[in-house]
C-alpha cells in the first residue's frame, strides 16, 4: 500500500476493514481531525482510515439525514409512479429514472430551501445537447462532442 493511503469502508458491514491487523501493523496512532486517524506503520509508511472503519457514509458524514433523504424517498415515488403509469410499455431492462424526474425533485428541493438559481439559456441548452455522455463501465461517464 502507497505511503498516505486513504482507507475507507463504503461496503454495508463494519467487519469489511480488518482493524486489529491495522492496529498490529502499527507503531502508533493519531486523530488528524474529526473522521481521520492517521495510523504509523512499522515500515514507515502512513494510512489514513477514515469513520473509524465503519461505514463512511453513516460515521464520517451525517448518516442519513433528512434534507437527503427527502430526495432519495421523492425519486423512488416519482419513480415508481412513473412505472406505473407506463405500465405495458417499457421492456424488461433497467431503466435511468427519467430526467424530468430528477430536475423536478431538485427544483422543489431548492424551493424547500429558498435557494434560487439561474436557468439556462438557449445557447446553453444547445451548447449541452451537444454532447453525449457515455458509460465506460459500472462507474465512469466519459463525455464526447457530438456536434
């Protein structure tokens, strides 16, 4: 491992990061600020774990707060609702929740907020419509001009 890793676990169990053999691999250990120990191994290099090991999302952040959580249960009903009203008329796949979707529950958010932002112009429209993204695998988009 690179002298100053970051470790973090973002799997769903706190047994995914193997602390005691991190503990006995160390000569010493240091609260860097809040969520990061920086851990001093016997072969002078440095790892940095974060949340204590425990899943990031729920020790390091605010766990599932509400002001996220709205959003995430909003997309699933919207969602869902979507399914069911096209019902009979999508194949059998894994589907994106559509965009209008999305860009409703983020303007309502932002509304809740009263938070105000621009929109876009034409010319900015037609500037983004021109490019495609595309999935290079399960986690990278990759943007290309298409036009």
């Amino acid at each position: 491992m690179k002298d100053g890793a970051i470790v973090a676990n973002s799997g769903h169990f706190n047994v995914e990061i193997d602390l005691e053999a991190l503990q006995s691999l160390s000569t010493g250990k240091r609260l860097i600020r809040e969520f990061v120990e920086e851990f001093s191994l016997r072969n002078g290099k440095r790892v940095y774990l974060l949340g204590e090991g425990r899943l990031v999302n729920l020790a390091a952040a605010e766990g599932h707060p509400s002001s996220v959580m709205d959003m995430s249960f909003a997309n699933q009903a919207l969602a869902a609702e979507y399914l069911v009203k096209t019902k009979g008329t999508l194949e059998k796949k894994v589907y994106e929740v559509p965009q209008d979707i999305d860009q409703e529950i983020a303007r309502l958010k932002l509304v809740s907020m009263e938070i105000q932002i621009d929109t876009l112009t034409e010319a900015q429209k037609k500037y983004l419509s021109s490019w495609r993204w595309e999935r290079k695998n399960s986690d990278q988009l990759s943007a290309k001009k298409v036009h």
